[in-house]
C-alpha cells in the first residue's frame, strides 16, 4: 500500500508539472535513432519547431549571415530552418509609435511568444531568472543578449529586428553593424510522419503514400508513385492517361509509377484514382 500511495503521488507531481508548462514542447530530431538526445523541439500551439541547441554557431554575427546560417541549416535531413519572424505592427508591445511596435511583451513575434509564452520569462527580467521547465529544454540561450529575428525594419531597410533574451523587448538594429546571436526555427512538426514511411512530410515527395525510395523519375519534386502527371500541368486527366497508355507494358521509368520495373495495370489503377486531382500532395512543393 505504502509503495502504491508513493507512485500515486508521483504522478500527481508530474501532471502538475505539465498543466504549468505554458506550451508543451515535443522533442524531435535525436541524434541516436529512437532515442532522447532531441536536437529541436516543436511547439504545439505556435507550430513551430525550435532548435535544441539556442547558440549552435557560437558566435554574433551580421543580420544577413545569421539568415544564411540559418538557411544552409541540416539537421538530420530536414532543410528549410530560418531565423524567428517579428510581426509588424503587434497590438501586444508595450509601445505603439510611429517607429512601429516594440518593448516588452510583444507576443505577436515568435521570439516574443518563446520568452513569455512558452518559456514563462518575465518583462524586463532575463529568462535566466524567471522561466519555467521548458527553458532547460534548451542550451546555450544567450540569456542576457540579443538574437535577430528575419524580419526587416520597414522603416529603415538597413535595420531589421531583433529579439532580447535578457530583458524580454524587441527593438530594431544595423543589419551590417551590429552582431547578434541566431537561433534557428523551423514551420510546423519537422518530424512528422503522415503516411508512416520513415520519410517526414517536410521532405516527404508523397507525403499520403508510403514511398520510402522516393523514387521520382522526372525530378519535379512529386515521387513517382503520386505524380501521374506526366505532362506537369498539375493535374491528372486524359493526356496523362494517353501517355501511360502509349508506355504500357514497357519500362518506361516515368509510367512506372509503382517502381515495379513496367507500366502496367497497377500504374493504370494509380492513375485512375488520382484522376481529375493534382499530383501529390508532396512536401517539396508548396
Ligand atoms: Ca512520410
Ligand atoms: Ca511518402
Ligand atoms: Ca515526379
Ligand atoms: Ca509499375
């Protein structure tokens, strides 16, 4: 019984823990497969997916080379990492003028909605001293300094905006004079996987149908076995079925739509059901 009553408190703990939690964070991306060595965490209620690691280069820099950093980013395949947005203007700042909206608790900013939302910081206080569980999560947050965001001051076209980890404000600066710290994030869950195929749908070539090959014969970012829009005006119909016909029975890659080695009744079934609809859906192509 004893034991029992201590498990049970135990878990009360925890789901305490958890409703405190501003935003539940969802590690993505381990560096061992299947384990918890999480390299990004996404963000449920922003979709967004934050990398772990909140100073990966180690160092300030320009506004244009955190951006470039940020875009030439690889984390176990996944691509397509940027810099935070600031919104402009934000009803939430603290300050409204003409300059735009700025201060404190500009929550309309994915960096803003970061230090008060999901990681519980206060206005005017560093995030190293009031945050909450999810703020170990991450390493490396630079909690007394500044990280520029990807959004430009409309303004001034040589400032763009930036985001203080130490005090909670936004503020623009020189993109060229000024250095500051990056910290990448990426749109929606990177990690996942719709049609369960060990491909995640952001790099998914056919993000409803399991094709872990991503065969795609023609280069055009719809793997072969959803794309039998052979002609590319994005939509399946009769000349795509024309040209299949023309291939049938030979090994024509582009017909194969199954990768079964020949065009035959099973590229015609694929063809059928997908008729009158676009190729895809597929993660490559917005
Ligand atoms: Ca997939
Ligand atoms: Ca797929
Ligand atoms: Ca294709
Ligand atoms: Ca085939």
């Amino acid at each position: 019984m004893a034991i029992k009553s201590i498990i049970g408190a135990t878990c009360i703990c925890l789901a305490v823990a958890s409703f405190n939690a501003s935003a539940a964070l969802i590690g993505v991306l381990p560096a061992t497969p299947g384990g918890t060595d999480y390299q990004a965490y996404y963000d449920d209620a922003a979709d967004l997916t934050w990398l772990a690691n909140a100073n990966a280069v180690a160092d300030q820099m320009s506004w244009s080379a955190a951006n470039d950093w940020a875009a030439s980013l690889n984390v176990e395949g996944v691509t397509g990492w940027r810099l935070a947005d600031t919104l402009q203007l934000d009803a939430s700042c603290d300050i409204q003028d003409a300059s735009g909206s700025y201060g404190y608790n500009c929550t309309g900013s994915e960096m803003g909605n970061l230090f008060y939302n999901v990681l519980g910081g206060s206005a005017g206080i560093s995030i190293s001293i009031v945050h909450n569980a999810n703020y170990d999560l991450f390493s490396n947050i630079q909690d007394d300094d500044s990280y520029w965001t990807a959004t430009e001051w409309e303004l001034i076209e040589s400032n763009a905006w930036m985001f203080n980890m130490g005090s909670g404000t936004q503020h623009p600066f020189n993109k060229k004079d000024v250095l500051y710290y990056a910290w990448a994030v990426h749109d929606g869950d990177v990690s996942a996987d719709a049609d369960d195929d060990g491909v995640v749908d952001i790099i998914d070539n056919c993000t409803l149908v399991p094709n872990p090959a991503q065969r795609d014969t023609d280069s055009d970012g719809f793997g072969n076995i959803c794309d039998p829009d052979f002609d590319n005006t994005l939509v399946v119909n009769a000349s795509d079925l024309a040209y299949l016909k023309s291939m049938f029975f030979t090994t024509d890659p582009h017909a194969d739509l199954d990768g079964s080695g020949f065009v035959n009744a099973g590229d015609l079934a694929i063809l059928k059901t997908m008729f009158f609809g676009p190729p895809g859906p597929s993660g490559l192509v917005p």
